[in-house]
C-alpha cells in the first residue's frame, strides 16, 4: 500500500473516531427525572432557627472509652428535644438503645407495606485543640449570625435531626398519617463507632422488620465544587466504603545505638510502610463512580461534557487526574493511610519494638480478606507481624437507583432543589447505616446540606455553620419526603 493511501486511511479512521466521540457527546440523553413544580411547604425560618440554635448548644461529644461520657448533655438533649416536638414524644413510641440512641415509630396506614427509616445522630466531634480561637463565635455558642446557624452540629448532624423531627411534628400538626410505618433512628455515638445503631439493627433483626428503604448522612448539594457543572450536583449515596485499621509490628533485641543491626525495629517497620504507601490498590473508572460520571456527563460543558461522554476513549485520561486530588481518588480505590507509629524512647536506645496502624477505607469489590491479603504481599516480610482488625466493617452493598427508595429521594430533591443535577455517588465515610445491611436492599446516604468548596473544610472543622434558608429547606426536603413516599406509586 502506497504512502498517500495509508495517509489517506489514517485520515478517515481519525475522522470515524471523531465523529463517534462527537456524537457521543451530543447525543448522549440526559438522565434527570423531570418534576412539576411544587409549592413548598411553609415553614417559619426564625422559630425553627431558634430551636436548632438551642440544640447545637448541648455539647453531646461522643467518647469511644467511655459510653457516659457527657451523660449529662445528652440527658439535656433529650429532654429539650422532648419539649420542643411535643406531637412527636406525645404520638410516636419511643425506644432507647445503648447509653444515648432513640428510636420512634410512627404506624402507617397500610400494615401490609414495608416501613421507611429516616436516620440521623445526636452526637457532635469535638473541637481540635488549639483551634478555639479560631471560630467566628464559639462553637457552643448556637448563635444566629449573618443568616448563619454556627456551632458544632449545625451541620453534623443535629442539622439533619432536628430537621427531621420538624417536619413529622409539622406533618403530625397538620393531620397527615403515612402510608408505610415511618422510623426515626437517632444514634448517641455515630461518631465514636454507632454501638447505639448496631443495637437497635440486631433488635429490629430479631422482630424481623425488613425496610422498603432507609436514609441515612451523606453526600450533599454541592455548588462549583464539579468542574464543567453550572448547577448545584445533588448527589445521593448508594453505597459505603469499608473500613479496617490494621497494625503492623516488629520485635527485635533492643541495644545500644553504638552497635545497630543492619536492620532495625525501625527501619523494617518503615520499609513496610513505604512499601504500602508505594502500592497502593489500583484505581478504576467502574461501578458507581461511572455510573456518577455517566448521569453527570449530559449536564456538563466543555471538555469535560466531552471526556465524561467517551470515558471508553478518555478513561485512563480521566482517571489520571482525578488520582491527584485526594478527595477524588478515594472514589477510585481502596485507599491506604498511615496514621500512628510509635517506636523508642530514647536517642541512644535502639527499641525491640515498633509498631504502626494503617487505615484502610475499603472499595465495594474489595473486602477485608483480600486488603489483609494485599497487606501481606506488599510488605514480603515475615519479620512483620500484620495483625488485622476485629471492629473492621465490609464496604455495602452498591444500592439500585432503580428502585422506588432511590426514586423517591431523587424526585423530592429535584422539587426542593429544582436547578440541581441529581446523581448516585459513592460515601467514603462511614454512617450508622452500614449496620442494616440486613434489613434492607435499599439504604441511601444523603443530606439535603448546601455546601460550596469554602464550606466543606467546616465539616469536622472550624467554624461549622448552615444557613438559615438551607436548613428550611432541608426540613422542607424531610416533608415532601414523607409525603411523596405516602402514595401508593
């Protein structure tokens, strides 16, 4: 074959491939769920302000060591909640779990349909040391400022509860009964390891209650934090990530550091971590996070509506950048994080004994067998003990998006949010709801919580604050909610 015609071939092949990835990207249909428009719910911004500002000033912190830790605060808690939804403690039943976590049960109409749980959790981060001087107000403070509720559980979590029983207690004023029993679950620890919600999972295992759906924190409505995405992305939480925390140890002879071996305690314990860190799990454009990229790619612009649209062309491309990003390449992978090493105590002293902890936030596909198993491989020295965890948690299920629960969230958010892109996501933080995992096919994380790229270091972190008009709307969200799922279809 001649020159010109091997260019000429090369030519068209270029054109074909264009023109597919053209077509994919103008063609390829959106995904979005078309609403009516709704008229929301009414709600009275400054009282029910008032009433979360008067929440987030019990410091519920939570203790792993001690489950009466701030046993007073909660007890606090509790009675003021009691005091302020008074339908809700007055014609719902309520049980109590473990040292702080509530359940109550508000009985449908048909005893024949699967109930719903709405979750959420009483219990608040403390604030780092050093870092007081730093908030705008004091974090116990509640105070309402600037169209701001700010303090520590504003948003995490005590915004979602609160927001929660707003809307029954409106619900219940109004004369509305739902369809399906409704349950709210409020664990007392979810921060320090949700012992409150593995109970009340093994309790309503034992009574054989079985959910249509839950809905637990999760993912929010983030603004500008999408690149190549003009409106809010709503983004709802199908699926958890696992977690483990191994720790790797090595004994060895302690002497002088006149006289070292030529491999120490230290120096073994280090290589293996380097060795971790150097291999980590490999990453991949597959299961919910391409099916994120697939709901998104139609609403975006630009290249990145481009690369999104042929990730069959673009994937090792797409995937490349979003490895540099921490928050983004921990939807790719099952990450490794070295986060305690401890060894010696002494600058002439070489010490028997080292040991690190490596937390592990496991990928659905992955398991704890098979990161133990990767653990083993990488480090390739039996010199190392690796001990793995007993507390560790398996990543969930991936829940459907086909399934009403999911439907449900997605139609009531784009009614609440009308201008957002809705989209399944992947939570790589761990909620109380990877316990009921067999009480349901169909358990969703999400928080109808604004956040834009400033706002996101507040979570866990300083100056924690929700806006007075986001958090109507999120008791607004909570309502049609119930409402919606009250219908038969």
């Amino acid at each position: 074959m001649s020159l010109k015609r091997i260019s000429l071939a090369v030519l068209a092949l270029c054109a074909g491939l264009g023109a597919v990835v053209v077509g994919n990207t103008l063609l390829k249909p959106s995904r979005q769920l078309q609403v009516e428009p709704i008229q929301a719910p009414p709600v009275d911004a400054t009282a029910v302000a008032g009433r979360l500002s008067g929440a987030v000033k019990f410091q519920t912190i939570s203790s792993d060591k001690d489950p009466q830790f701030n046993a007073a605060e909660f007890d606090q808690l509790q009675a003021y909640l009691a005091q302020q939804f008074p339908r809700v403690h007055r014609q719902l039943k309520l049980e109590r779990f473990g040292a702080h976590s509530l359940m109550f049960v508000w009985p449908g109409t048909d005893a024949k349909a699967l109930p719903l749980a709405l979750m959420a959790h009483q219990d608040v981060v403390p604030i780092a040391p050093g870092t007081e001087a730093k908030w705008a107000v004091p974090p116990f403070e509640g105070r309402i400022q600037d169209g701001f509720i700010w303090g520590r559980g504003a948003w995490d979590d005590k915004g979602n509860l609160l927001a929660q029983l707003e809307a029954v207690e409106a619900l219940l004023a109004s004369g509305f009964q739902p369809r399906q029993t409704v349950y709210l679950l409020s664990g007392g620890d979810e921060e320090v390891g949700g012992r409150g919600a593995q109970e009340m999972a093994r309790v309503l295992k034992q009574r054989g209650v079985e959910f249509e759906f839950m809905l637990d924190e999760g993912l929010m409505v983030t603004e500008g934090v999408m690149p190549g995405l003009d409106q809010p992305a709503a983004m709802i939480g199908v699926a958890e990530k696992g977690i483990g925390t191994w720790q790797l140890s090595v004994e060895t002879a302690p002497g002088h550091s006149s006289m070292p071996p030529q491999h120490s305690a230290i120096g073994m314990i280090s290589t293996a971590l380097s060795r971790l860190e150097s291999n980590q799990f490999p990453a991949a454009i597959e299961g919910v996070v391409k099916e994120l990229f697939d709901t998104l790619a139609p609403e975006m612009k630009g290249a990145n509506r481009l690369l999104l649209s042929n990730l069959w062309l673009f994937g090792p491309l797409v995937r490349q950048q979003l490895e540099k990003a921490p928050s983004s390449n921990a939807m790719l992978r099952t990450t490794t994080a070295l986060t305690i090493v401890n060894a010696g105590n002494k600058v002439n002293v070489l010490p028997g004994h080292a040991e690190a902890h490596v937390n592990f936030r496991i990928l659905p596909g992955d398991s704890l067998d098979s990161v133990d198993t990767h653990i083993k491989k990488v480090v390739a020295n039996e010199a190392v003990k690796v001990q793995r965890p007993s507390d560790g948690s398996e990543p969930s299920a991936v829940s459907p998006t086909s399934a009403r629960g999911y439907q449900l969230i997605n139609r009531t958010v784009r009614e609440i949010f009308p201008t957002a892109v809705v989209a399944p996501g992947l939570m790589v933080a761990g909620t109380d709801s990877r316990y009921f995992g067999d009480l349901s096919r169909n358990i969703y994380k999400f928080s109808p919580v604004r956040a834009r790229p400033e706002d996101l270091p507040r979570f866990h972190g300083t100056n924690e604050r929700i806006s007075v008009a986001n958090y109507v709307e999120a008791i607004q969200f909570y309502q049609q909610l119930l409402r919606n799922a009250a219908k038969a279809s």
